[in-house]
C-alpha cells in the first residue's frame, strides 16, 4: 500500500525538514500550510526535485470544516492517509500571560491543542473506517516540562498534548494505530535566526551536548517513529534536547 502522509505546518521549520525526508523515503506527502504558500510551494519543489510526489494544501488547523477539507483533498491526490504529523502550532510573542490579549490566548490553545485533536480525531476515523493501520506523530515541546518563558500558554498546549498522547495510544492500538509525541528542547529554526551571538552562546552553553539541534535531527527522530522500525512504540514521548 502506499505510504500518504500528511505534514501539518509543513513548510518551515522542523514540518519542512520532515516533509522533504518524507519524499526522499518515497512517502506522498502533503504539506498543509495556512498563510505562507510561498514557504510551502518551496518545499514541495525541493521534494519534487529529490524525485518524490507531494502537493501543497492550504487550510486552518482550527478549524474543522478545513481539516475535512485538508485530508480530502490529499485523499483524492494520494489515496488513504495513512501517516500523520502534527506539527502546526501557534507559537506567541514572549509575554506574560496575564499581559496577552484574551483572542490571543484563545488563538494558541484553539491551534495548539483543539486543533491538533481535530487532526488525530479526522486521522482516526479515517484509519478505522477504511480498517487501516496508522502511525502518527504529533509535535511537542520541552516547554510543557518547564513551563516556557513567558510561553506558559503555549506550555499548557504542549503539556496537554502530552497526556492526550498517551490516553489516545490507548483508545486507538485496538484497530492497529499507533500515536506518540516528539518534544523538541532548542533547535535552530526561523525563531533563532534574528538572535545575536551572545544570546545563542547563552543558548548552547545551557545544553549539555554544547551546542543547538537541527531541524534533520528532529526529523529523523518523528520518521523512526512514524516507521515500522518502531512498530511496539505507542502512546510514548521522546525528547530531543541535547540531554536539557
């Protein structure tokens, strides 16, 4: 059967390292993406490149009628998904929670948590209806251990995230499905690329391995659990931080 996987958030950042492996490990991939069509037009280009199949998909993980219309839309291009990342997420600017303005608040919990739900939800029902395995990954964050820096929201999104894991694991390894989470510490994307030199010293000096993890690195650590090689890991959480 052939391997369909949707990215959620797949045209930067650690959705865009594992969209462009996914081609190379000859998945059919979908990128959704919300405002940034260019970012996801460039990532389906470079898989095309690499030899692989993919298309771009626009549409808001908030909002369910556009999930329905994401995994249609790749259903009818691909055939049944089978794969699934979650990896779109709202990431605020640093301020206190108290400070934030409630739609804001609203916006990160609505993406963050509901709207990854919506996916796995859709995924799910998907899978079962068609009698299907499945394996996805859904996109953590080592804030939700800490609590962030003036993230805590988005902390609280990701922690949730974490216990949905591992109840969701339970409810869905029936039918054949596996679910389990990646939680990325530091790792250099577009957020780190304005910080000075300073501040990235600070950064790596924090982490035990000395330095700051890359987007391949992530990458590889959700394609080992998407793939078979993991196939007695369900409702687990691994973090990828450098030993932080």
């Amino acid at each position: 059967m052939k391997k369909v996987l949707l990215v959620t958030g797949g045209g930067r950042g650690i959705g865009k390292s594992t969209a462009i492996m996914a081609g190379k490990l000859n998945y059919n991939v979908g990128i959704n993406y919300l405002k940034d069509k260019e970012a996801a037009d460039e990532t389906a280009s470079i898989i095309k490149k690499n030899g692989g199949n993919c298309i771009s998909i626009k549409g808001d993980i908030a909002n369910f009628n556009d999930v329905n219309n994401i995994f249609d839309e790749l259903t009818k291009t691909f055939g049944p998904v089978n794969y699934l990342v979650a990896n779109a997420g709202d990431i605020p600017k640093r301020k206190s929670f108290f400070e934030t303005e409630i739609s804001d608040l609203e916006r990160t919990i609505q993406v963050n948590l509901i709207g990854t739900i919506y996916c796995v939800h859709k995924f799910t029902n998907l899978l079962i209806n068609q009698n299907l395995d499945g394996s996805m990954v859904l996109i953590s964050s080592e804030a939700a251990r800490f609590g962030g820096n003036h993230i805590s929201t988005y902390a609280a999104t990701k922690a949730a995230l974490n216990t949905f894991v591992v109840g969701a694991a339970r409810e869905v390894g029936p039918f054949g499905i596996r679910v389990n989470a990646v939680s990325p510490g530091t790792i250099y994307t577009e957020s780190l690329e304005n910080e000075g030199e300073n501040k990235l010293k600070q950064i790596r000096a924090s982490i035990p391995l000395g330095r700051i993890g890359t987007v391949n690195e992530a990458a590889e650590t959700i394609h080992w659990l998407l793939s078979d090689k993991s196939s007695y890991v369900s409702g687990s959480m691994i973090t990828v931080s450098g030993g932080r």
